[in-house]
C-alpha cells in the first residue's frame, strides 16, 4: 500500500514543494561556504571563489559557470512544463 | 499522554530555536573559558571593538538600515501597484512567469549575470547600485505576494465606493489602504528581511565597497574572530526581532488579507 498509493499520492502532491526545494537547496550560498567542505565545493561557492580570485583568467570561468547554472535550470524548467502539458493532454 | 507529548515537542522545538541566539549569547559575552574554572567571566571586549574600536561596525549597520528599509518600501510600493495595474491586463500571464525567474537563480548566480551590466553602467560598488540590484528579487517578490490580494471581493469593494461617489485619491486612501495595511506590513516586512540577510547579491554588485552587517558577520567569521561574528550576530538579528514584536498583531496572524 505504502508503494502503490501512499508514496504516488504524496510525490503528486508534494511536486511543486519538492522542486522548490531542490532549486533552493541547489543554489544555496550562506550555509555551504560557512559550514560546506572545501572540495568538492557547492557550485555557488565554487563560482564565487573563481569570481574573487586573484587570477584573471579564472574570472570569465565563473561568469561561464553562472550562465551555465543558469541554462541547466530553463532546460529543467521547460522539461518540467512539457512534461506536464503532455500529461494532462486528453487521450 | 498525548498532551504531554505536544508539550514536550513543543518544549523541544523552541530549545533548538533558542539554543543558536544563546551560542551567540555565549561567545559575545563570554569568549574567556579557561580551565579549571566552572564559569566563564564576562567580557563585553567584543562590543567595544565593535563600536568603538578599529572595528567599528555603525557604517555597516547604517548601510543595512537604510538599504533594507528603502528596499523594502520601494519593493512593497511598487509590487503593490503593480499587481493592480497588471491585474486585468492581458501580460498578467507573462508578468507572472517573469516574476518567478529570480527565484530560480541563486542570489549569487544571478549577481554574476547581472554584475556586468552594473559595472558597465558605473553602478556596481555604490549603495544605490547596491539597493536597485537587491530591489530585482524582491519586487518580483513582492508582485507575487500581491495576486493573491486583487481578490472579486476587493475589486467589489472599490466599485462600491466608486458608485458611491468615491474619487480615486479617496478609493485608495479609504478603502484599499486599510484594507490592505496587513498585506503591506507583512510584505515589507518580508523584503526588508531579504535585504537585511542578504549577502551574495550585495558582496558581488558592492564590489567590498558597500559594508553592510551580513557581510561584516562573513567577514569576521573568515577573519576566524567568533566573538567579534557572535556580537556583530546579535546586532544583526535586533532590528528584524524588534519589527517582528513591533508588529506582531499584524505579522503572527494567518489571515494576511482579512482586516
């Protein structure tokens, strides 16, 4: 029963919250530069260590890594949207 | 036995609410612990430091004071009236979806993409550059909080008062602003905690040059100095506390758009 109704019914529920979550957890800053491990680092924190190094060169890699962050989550969210559309399309 | 155990849960969750303000409490005021000694002496050394002393934070404070209070009475303005404006229009869809896109970018992410642009128009580094690039998360923020609030309801009430010979300057300050001074207070009171916390935005747009007490916090705590980031803490989070007691009729209720 927990596999085939209680965990459906709650994941289709729960959806929206999830995704949420996962954005905020995926772009989080404060709490992995002051308590996260050094390497591998969260790409947020690593982005802003390319950004406030001294080298020049590492600069443009983390406006790249941000444009690229940045291009991940319009792809999720159009997958997401299409999926959706195609689910509620009438058979 | 099951009211014991609410209690007790209830008990519990408070505990860890208060446990991190008295950790705060603990190495502001008491950073000397040497053994054997059972109690720690106190020592208000870090609040001297931080007000008088080389470290003085009163800029950074003012700088947040000033930065969140505009942020949060222009963000709550302006997504008020926009919300209203855009309400009945055909872009509202639109408006909606774009107002979604800061939040699915990290602060810091979106600081990058948006870094250039302020550089290049001579605004990165300045306080107001500072305060228009923190007020691109928190309009949207606010003009999200405000479609739940152009209600059938409100729009009957304004048509009322219109009918009943209300002019526009008398619907909005008679009817809309009363009715809605809880969704104002609650939403600004929300913007003004974004500002107040944030950190990624304003180091990256502020180039170091705007202090503000988050960042003071930051840099203290990579300054490896625990009392200084303790005090600076407790300084941080006074203002927001004091809103919160200062409206708390309005901010601990549900119903944000009942009156």
């Amino acid at each position: 029963m927990l596999r085939r109704v209680v965990l459906p019914t709650l994941l289709k529920r729960a959806a929206p919250v999830i995704l949420l979550y996962f954005v905020f957890a995926l772009g989080s800053y404060e709490i992995p530069l002051l308590l996260g491990r050094s390497h591998p680092q969260m790409l947020s924190v690593y982005a802003m260590d390319l950004l406030d190094s001294y080298q020049l060169e590492t600069i443009p890699q983390a406006y790249g890594l941000a444009a690229l962050y940045t291009s991940f989550m319009a792809l999720l969210l159009l997958l997401l949207s299409a999926g959706r559309r195609l689910k509620q399309k009438p058979v | 036995m099951k009211r014991l155990g609410a209690y007790l849960a209830l008990w519990l969750q408070g505990l860890l609410y208060a446990l991190p303000f008295g950790i705060l409490l603990l190495l502001a005021g008491m950073p000397y612990w040497p053994f054997p000694q059972l109690w720690p002496g106190w020592s208000f050394q870090a609040w001297h430091l931080l007000w008088g002393g080389s470290d003085n934070v009163l800029p950074a404070f003012l700088h947040s004071l000033v930065l969140a209070l505009s942020v949060g009475a222009l963000a709550t303005l302006g997504g008020f009236l926009s919300s209203r404006a855009l309400q009945q229009s055909m872009l509202a869809g639109w408006a909606r979806r774009w107002a979604y896109f800061p939040f699915l970018l990290t602060p810091v992410i979106y600081a990058l993409l948006l870094q250039y642009f302020f550089t290049w128009l001579g605004w990165g580094g300045s306080l107001g550059g500072v305060l228009l690039a923190q007020l691109f998360i928190t309009y949207p923020f606010a003009f999200l909080f405000f479609q739940g609030f152009w209600t059938p309801r409100v729009q009957a009430l304004i048509n009322t008062a219109v009918t009943l010979g209300a002019q526009q300057r008398q619907v909005f300050w008679r009817v809309l602003w009363p009715y809605a001074r809880p969704a104002l207070v609650t939403c600004f009171f929300q913007t003004f905690l974004i500002s107040w916390f944030e950190y990624g935005l304003t180091s990256v747009i502020g180039l170091g040059k705007v202090p503000t007490l988050a960042l003071t916090v930051f840099q203290y705590l990579s300054e490896a100095n625990p009392a200084l980031a303790a005090a600076a803490g407790l300084l941080l989070i006074a203002p927001p506390l004091f809103l919160l007691w200062l409206n708390k009729r309005v901010l601990l209720t549900a119903a944000v758009y009942e009156v």
